[in-house]
C-alpha cells in the first residue's frame, strides 16, 4: 500500500516548493532570450540563415550537457549540479547580450550560446532529477507541477520580453536584469533540494558498484523514444500552429496566436491537474489516453476547419502534457539509476525539441504546412505503442 509519510516533512515540501521555483526560473531566462530574437536580428543585421545558425550553437550546447549530467549529478549532487548549470547559462547569456550590443561580431554570442546550451542542459537534467526524488518521497506523481511550473515561468518571460521590445528597453539592460533575477531565485530554490548526494549502488564493503551504460538498457531507451514523440508533439505546436492556421485555414494573425494560446493554456492545465489522474488511474492507462487525444486533437486542427481547429488544438495540448514529465518518472523508478537515465532520457528526447520543428518545416515546404503537422498524428500513435516502457518497476 501506498503511503505519502513526506507529505507533511516540511524539509520535503521545501524541496518541492523550492524546484517548483527552479523549474520556472529556468523557463523564465530561457523565455526572456527568446522574446528579445526578433531585436537580435535587427541589432546583428542579419537573415533568417545566420539567426538559426545561432540557434544551432545553443542546441550544439545542449546536446553535450545532456549527456554527461547524469555523471556530474552522481559525483556532487543535484543541488550543486543545477547551481552549476544555471551560472554557466547565466554567464552565456551576459556574454552574448553584451557582445551583441556592442558589436555586430558573431564569434563571441556563437561561444555565449553554447555555454548556455551546455548550462541550461545541465541545469534541466538536474531538476529534472531532485524532482524525481522529491516525488519519490511524497510517494505520489507531482513531475507534471514542476513541468508546469516551467510553461508558467517562460509565459512570465515572454510577457516581460514583449513589454521590453514594445517599451524599447536596451538588450543588454533586459537580459541583464533577467539574469540577475534567475540568479537570486536559482539559488533559493536549489537551497532548498534534498538530494545533496545521489544515491549509487554499493558493496557490502561500501564501495561502489560500476553499472553499465544507460545507454544500453532497452526500457530505458524506450522510455526516451516514447519521450522523443511527447517532445515533438510540443515542440511541433508551439512553432507551426500559429502559422498553420494562418497559411492552412486562411485566418488572421491574430486568430492564429489564439490557437496556439488554446494549446498552452490546456498543455498547462493537464500538467496541473494531470497529477490526481496518475495517482488514481497509473502511469500507463493515462499516457494512452494522453497520446490518443493528441492523435484526435491533430487530425481536428487539421481537418476541422478554423473553428474546429480551436478545439484540435485544446485537445492537442492536453494530450501532450504528461509524455515528457512521466518518461522523467519512470526513468527514475530505480534511485540509484536515476541520475544516468533521466541523462539519457532527456538527450533523446530534446533530440525531438531540436530537430522536430525543422522536420515540419520542411515536410511543409513539399505539402503546406498545415498538411505536414499529421506527422504529429503519426508519432503519437508510435508514442501510444511503446507507453508500456513506463510502467512502474516495482509493479
């Protein structure tokens, strides 16, 4: 039988509370950065080309902190881990804001981007990890709160973000402010983590045990190609739905931020409520659900025509809420793995973060792009197949 002896260790709901605050600081520095590109472009003179050639350096980035988290987090804790992370994405984005006002020179915001690729990576995988563990001791699913948390921090930013370029605040005065505000909350919250050290497999002579890759374990890979369709039925949404439903249903500009603000808004309310629905009815039944109500949520936005792809995109963000928090949980089922398989997890699936969107762009390029968001159709239903990978161990 279940028991929740954490729910009222107030050193554990410091913890939760103190995550909650991690996980929406990073989504507000991340957000703020990306509210000020149209500026960016503009202060650079530069294409289309060259901004994505940027956003390739963050990505580049990324895709080495990931992978090597799990082992920093294992030598020196998920505290220090995260602390680590977010002064490296810090420092990145001062970097390239400052050159950036000062110069059109794109060497030094290429190196600033990737060290804040590598930091926000880092500092991802190790939230994602206390949050494993903070669930762990409540003894009950609370991930989607803290992947929630993030979709509200990063509204938070893109709000502010959009004030500053309507009010003409400097670049480097926003960013700047921005990262002095992550740095003070980043360090609050992390203050409060509980896992100082992460737990390891051990001898009976108190030496420890050496496991072998995560990258060789077949429900761990699983679970991360389960997690890679959740991440690029996201990330397909939040770049193409406004402009599909501009390009493929005719409609204004305006109509198409509300389509997009209908996904969000539901993405966002399935993370918060989607906790009971775990608790009572378990990881496997509602991911299926999930999966197939991103499935219909799809082909409605498509087919629906402008009124009923309203309604395909409230669906759509309902059903894409849960993929990505639950494969961190069932990637942390055993404590002393956790920190090399949620590494692996989120390598793979922000694989889907990076490259999905372009993948869309392109499929459109040949169909419209309205038509190219059925891929989303089809990876769900790949997502539906493999959900089994993430049932609990110990069931």
């Amino acid at each position: 039988m279940k028991t929740n002896s954490g729910a009222k260790d107030p050193l554990i709901l410091g913890a939760r509370n103190g995550n909650l605050v991690t996980f929406a600081t990073s989504g507000f520095l991340f957000a703020s950065w990306l509210s000020r590109l149209p500026d960016i472009k503009v202060m650079l003179d530069i294409g289309t080309g060259t901004l994505s050639f940027l956003l390739l350096a963050l990505a580049c980035g990324s895709l080495v902190g990931l992978p090597i988290t799990g082992r920093v987090a294992d030598r020196i804790g998920t505290k220090s881990t995260t602390r680590l992370g977010g002064i490296a994405g810090i420092i990145g984005f001062l970097a390239t804001s400052t050159s950036i006002s000062m110069s059109q020179d794109l060497v030094v915001p290429i190196a600033g981007l990737v060290l804040v690729g590598f930091g926000i990576g880092m500092w991802d995988v190790a939230q994602n990890l206390e949050g494993t563990i903070i669930e762990q001791k409540l003894n009950k699913a609370i991930m989607p709160w803290f992947h929630a948390a993030f979709s509200g921090g990063t509204v938070l930013g893109a709000l502010l973000g959009s004030q500053a370029t309507r009010l003409e605040v400097p670049l480097l005065l926003h960013l700047s402010t921005a990262a002095g505000l992550t740095l003070l909350f980043l360090l609050w919250g992390t203050g409060k983590f509980i896992s100082l050290e992460v737990p390891r497999h051990k001898d009976s002579s108190g030496k420890t045990i050496r496991q072998k890759s995560a990258w060789t374990e077949p429900r761990t890979l699983l679970i991360g190609v389960m997690v890679l369709a959740a991440a690029f039925t996201e990330g397909a949404a939040n770049d193409w739905i406004a402009v599909a439903y501009v390009e493929g249903h005719k409609s204004t500009a305006t109509e198409g931020v509300f389509g997009l603000s209908a996904f969000l808004l539901f993405m966002t309310a399935g993370r918060i409520v989607g906790s009971m629905a775990l608790d009572k009815f378990g990881r496997v039944l509602v991911l299926r659900v999930l999966f197939a109500a991103t499935l219909i949520g799809c082909l409605l936005f498509v087919f629906g025509g402008p009124i009923g792809a309203y309604f395909g995109a409230a669906i759509w963000g309902l059903g894409a809420s849960l993929g990505f928090p639950v494969g961190m949980s069932a990637a942390s089922d055993d404590p002393k793995r956790a920190a090399a398989r949620i590494s692996v997890v989120s390598t793979i699936g922000y694989c889907a973060f990076l490259a999905g969107p372009p993948v869309v762009g392109f499929l459109g390029e040949a169909v419209g792009i309205l038509m190219a968001l059925l891929a989303v159709g089809a990876v769900s239903a790949l997502a539906f197949v493999l959900v089994p990978a993430a049932k609990p161990l110990k069931d």
